[in-house]
C-alpha cells in the first residue's frame, strides 16, 4: 500500500511540473510573477477612477449663507464642491454628516479651488445666524464652506427634483424630517461627476455616512482638482 502511495504522489508532482512550471517560468520572464488576479482588479479600478463619469449639469440655485450673503452655483465656478443636504437640529444623520464633511474641508483647507454647500432642509429654524452658530460649534472656518437657507418649497425642489437627493417631511421620525445622507460632487465646469462601483456602473453620489464612501470623494475631488 505504502509504495502505490509514493507511486501515487510522485505521478501528481510530475503532472505538477508538466502542467504548471513552465507557466511560472514564462510569467518570471516577462515581469508579470507579481502581477495576481486580486493585483490586475484593484489596478484597473484604479485607473477606472482617474476620468469620472459626468452625470450632467449640477441645477442651478440662489441661496443666502451664514453671512446674509447670496450664494449661487456662480459663486463655485471654477471650483470644485461638495453639496449636501441636512438641518442643524437633526438628531440622527447630520451629526455624522457634518463630521465627514469637516474631515473633507480639512484635507483640502486653504485650496481657494474647493467649497462645500451645505443646504439647510429646515429654513424655518435655520437662519443665517442659526447657521453661523452651528458652523461655529462645528469647527467649519472655510471661507468656501456656506451654510445655507432660503424658502423651504425652493430647496425641497432643489433636492427632490434637482439633485434627486430626497429630503421630505415626516412627522413620526425623531427631527421631523428625513432625507439622504449622500454628497454630491460638483466640478470646476458645474457637472456633478463620480466614480463607478465594482460592477462598473456610476454611484452619482457618495455616501457621506461612511468611512469609505468619505475616502472615495476626498479621492477624486483631488482627481477634479487636476483637470
């Protein structure tokens, strides 16, 4: 039995040696023994990300920041932002929200090519000063980072139909209203752009309550930042 075992073995070493050997000496000559299948995927998505996708025109808006000053989609021509929608009081998501975005005005503070347009769901409690008194309480000091306001029909507009970020009304969740927790990522020329997902297919927006999805936008607003 012990010598059908050798017998055994040593057939399955040479078929080894036959079949596979040679192709690990053909990889070792042309450079590729380090380049894995795991390797080849990770590169590709990588260089899938150096164009963005362009998703079209981000929609125009007229607001009124921290400052009682008027602040459109003008005002970022010839930058690159990032908007998101919340409210000061929400109990939930925004907290989160902000923090992710304060990590974001971190990183590129004082590129006077960048901005963030954070647009209040809630105008009614949201004033300007409302407004000045939380981006105090979070540590925003961005001069290209406005708070904003306006009438309440105007920016559920903005979000629903513009952006389609959904931001709505709800009476039976804590806050009082509900809405996306997504970034949206405008470019120097007003597109809103993005990366695609692991099966190739366009995000459109970024998940501002994740690590990840935070990592990801810091990633390629450094990208639009080149063009």
């Amino acid at each position: 039995m012990k010598n059908k075992s050798y017998i055994g073995i040593s057939f399955i070493i040479l078929v080894f040696g036959i079949l596979v050997v040679p192709k690990i000496i053909d990889r070792i000559q042309d450079g590729a023994v380090t380049s894995a299948d795991r390797l080849d995927k990770v590169e590709s998505r990588l260089s899938e990300n150096e164009s963005l996708i362009k998703i079209g025109p981000a929609p125009k808006f007229e607001l009124i920041n921290q400052d009682n000053q008027k602040i459109s989609n003008a005002t970022y021509r010839g930058k690159v932002f990032v908007i998101e929608f919340f409210f000061t009081s929400c109990p939930t998501i925004c907290p989160k929200m902000n923090q992710s975005m304060l990590a974001i005005e971190k990183q590129f503070f004082g590129n006077p090519n960048f901005g963030i347009a954070s647009i209040s769901i809630d105008p009614e409690k949201d004033s300007p000063q409302v407004l000045k008194d939380h981006a105090k309480l979070l540590g925003a000091t961005s001069s290209n980072w406005h708070f904003l306001t306006g009438e309440k029909a105007y920016i559920f507009d903005l979000a629903n139909k513009g952006f389609n970020l959904y931001a709505g009304e709800n009476e039976k969740v804590n806050g009082g209203f509900e809405h996306s927790g997504l970034f949206a990522l405008i470019d120097k020329n007003g597109n809103i752009r993005c990366r695609k997902d692991k099966f190739g297919n366009p995000i459109l927006y970024y998940d501002g309550l994740d690590p990840e999805g935070v990592k990801d936008i810091q990633e390629d607003i450094k990208l639009l930042l080149k063009e």
